[in-house]
C-alpha cells in the first residue's frame, strides 16, 4: 500500500488532531510543504489482528509527518490479543 497527499494549498498542509473536548486542534501539527508517500505491505489473507495492526502502523507513519503523534480513529487491540 501507498499513501501521498497531494496540496495546492496556498498555506502548507497542516494534518489536525483532536483536543480533550473532541475540538480540532492544531497546536502540535508541523506545517508541510511536502507530504513524502508512505509504503507498506500488507498481507490481506494473514490474520485479522496482524492486518489491523499493519493498516494501524501504516497511518502512524502518515500522521508522524504532520508532527500528530497518535491515531485516534483506528484502535486496534493489544498486539497480544491472539485467538
């Protein structure tokens, strides 16, 4: 998988995060003139958990750049949960 923002905004992309109340905020976002692509392998047919975790440290990997230091909306289960 391969994931590139493309901006042409007039300002530098700017990647949001949330605030204790659930607001927008932006206080810690690094201002990026350039988004460099993110590439990862992804076994879609090996386990859940495994898969999950991929697409989870895929868009850690993502939001790092804009200086976001957590995913919110993807929660996956401890990395030891095994069935």
């Amino acid at each position: 998988m391969r994931v590139g923002v493309e901006w042409t905004g007039e300002q530098p992309l700017t990647i949001l995060t949330k605030d204790n109340l659930g607001f927008a905020y932006d206080g810690v976002s690094t201002p990026l003139h350039r988004y460099t692509p993110v590439e990862t392998t992804v076994n879609a047919v090996g386990p859940a958990l495994d898969y999950y975790w991929h697409v989870y440290d895929l868009a850690q990997d993502c939001v790092n750049q804009g200086g976001i230091s957590h995913v919110l909306m993807i929660q996956p289960p401890a990395r030891d949960d095994r069935p």
